[in-house]
C-alpha cells in the first residue's frame, strides 16, 4: 500500500454551500490560494447549481475566471444536471463530479429527481464528456444513511458504484453526507466494493456530525483507501439534510494521518491558519479540533 493519501479540499464549495453568511468572490479565491499555499493540490472549488437554491455559489464562473494558472493544481466542479454541466464545460474547469444519492427521497431533497433518474443524467453526461476532454469523477451521497428513510442496504450502493464502473467511471467517492457511519459499516462496504470492482479508486467524504468522521476515515485508510475529502476548519453540510453538521476538518484528518507516519504533502499548520482566516469572511467559529487545540508535539506540525 502506499503510504500517500491524497487529500481533496471541499471547503470552497461543500464548505461554504450552506453558510448563512455569503462569502464573496473575492475572499473565495483568497482562500483557494490559501488551500494551494498549504499543499493543497486538488480541490473542489464550486457547484454549477441553481443560484436560488444555493446563493452561495451564484459566482461559480467568476470564481473559475479568478482561479491560479497552476499546472500542478486540479480544479474540480459539482454539475447535478446537463445545465450544470454545459456551465461546466464554457467555464473551463479541469474536472466535474457529479452526484447520485442512494435513497430515492433524499435525492428528491437535493435535486428534485428520482435516484434513477439521476442515475439516466449522469449516463448522459457521461457521453457529452467524452468528446470534451473534461475530467470526471462521481459521489454516492448517503451512502451509510439517509435522513428519511433511514438505513441503506449496502446492495443499493454497491449496484450504483457498479453501474457507474461500467459507465466508465475509474474514481468513485463515498459519501457519508449525514455521518451516520461507523467503522464497522465503512470497512464493510469497502471490503464488499473492493470484492466485485477491484479495480475501482475509492474516495471517501465523511462528515462529523456523529463524532465518527476521523474514525471512519481510519478504517478507510485500514482497507486501503488512499483519497479522501475534507475540508478546512470542518466547517460545510449539506444544506438539504436536516441537521447535517460539516465535514471532517482537513487539520483534524492530517493530525491522524501525521500520527500514522503517512503523508500527504500538506502543511498542517498552514491549514490551521487558513481555517482562522476563514472565520473572519463567515463570522463564525470553526469546528474542526485542532484548529482551536493545535498539533501535539509542535515539532510534529511540518
């Protein structure tokens, strides 16, 4: 196994998508620079969504146009229907995720369809990338839990992740968007998906909102996960999940994984700064731990 795990920063979409305070384009792009200035070099930076439903990411191509020429750094898109897609595309983003949620109710919540239909969306956007050259990547939302109908059975998600296989998707992200998990369900469901699409590149994104994101994301990295999401100062939710707190805090997940002896090339104490910063622009306290308790020892933090 190898001993990088790669870090994906969700806080300027995922993050800022339900904050009642509305970040401009101007401090957005702040904290892109930010994320990169610490090593962060992939990142989900905006969602090609409908503005009255998420103002907060109304400026999604202003924030594209503004972003750094970087080579090295990969910027990634959220499109949940063929409008956001065709932004996508004129945008000039490198990459776009799109999203499925395992319960037919939830995915009713967040984008106003059936998870099959969703599902025939994505299939079409599928084929309208390929002539693009665009990159693609794709997230089961609630794939431990839904907030309506409870429990999802892991064969419901495991023939999404295999229909998306065929479709051609190499990466697919697991998404516990309500952090209902625990270790036990996220070793599980990876043993079972490593069982029928070995072949598969498993990302994770797990929320704290049950105490368990860091636990979770251990037993992912124990099963041999090496991408995961996460973002600054813990701060995000899904603002159609009812009490659905943020992500795991990037600072939070690279403490573990420092402790572990793996790396991820990213400045721990960088993130935290960032995480500070960012508490000015959304007029709040950032959850994640150890933005307010530091790393332990000092020397440890590089």
């Amino acid at each position: 196994m190898s001993d990088f795990i790669e870090i994906v920063d969700v806080s300027p979409r995922d993050g800022l998508q339900s904050q009642p305070a509305l970040m401009n384009t101007e401090n957005k792009l702040e904290l892109i620079n930010r994320l990169i200035d610490a090593g962060i070099r992939r990142m989900e930076a905006v969602s090609f969504v409908n503005p009255k439903r998420v103002p907060q990411m109304a400026d999604a191509e202003q924030v594209v146009m503004g972003l750094p020429g970087r080579d090295d750094v990969t910027f990634i898109g959220l499109v949940l229907n063929m409008r956001g897609f065709e932004r996508a595309v004129a945008s000039g983003i490198d990459e776009i995720n799109c999203a499925v949620v395992a319960s037919d109710t939830f995915n009713r919540r967040n984008q106003g369809a059936t998870t099959e239909e969703t599902m025939e969306v994505i299939a079409a956007i599928t084929r309208q990338a390929q002539s693009t050259g665009i990159g693609k990547g794709v997230t089961v939302s609630a794939a431990f839990g839904c907030p309506f109908e409870g429990e999802v059975p892991v064969e419901r998600v495991t023939g999404l992740v295999q229909r998306l296989a065929a479709m051609g998707y190499a990466e697919i992200s697991l998404a516990d968007t309500i952090g209902s998990a625990g270790p036990s369900d996220v070793a599980a469901m990876i043993k079972r998906i490593n069982t029928l699409e070995p072949d598969i590149r498993l990302r994770c994104h797990f929320h704290n909102t049950r105490n368990t994101a860091v636990a979770n994301a251990y037993a992912a990295i124990q099963e041999g996960v090496r991408s995961f999401d996460a973002s600054c100062g813990g701060v995000g939710g899904c603002p159609f999940a009812p009490a659905a707190t943020g992500n795991v805090g990037t600072e939070d997940l690279l403490y573990m994984i420092n402790r572990m002896g793996l790396k991820t090339g990213v400045d721990i104490n960088k993130m935290i700064e960032t995480a500070k910063w960012l508490e000015g622009p959304l007029e709040t306290a950032m959850p994640a731990m150890v933005t307010r308790a530091g790393v332990f020892p000092s020397e440890r933090a590089a």
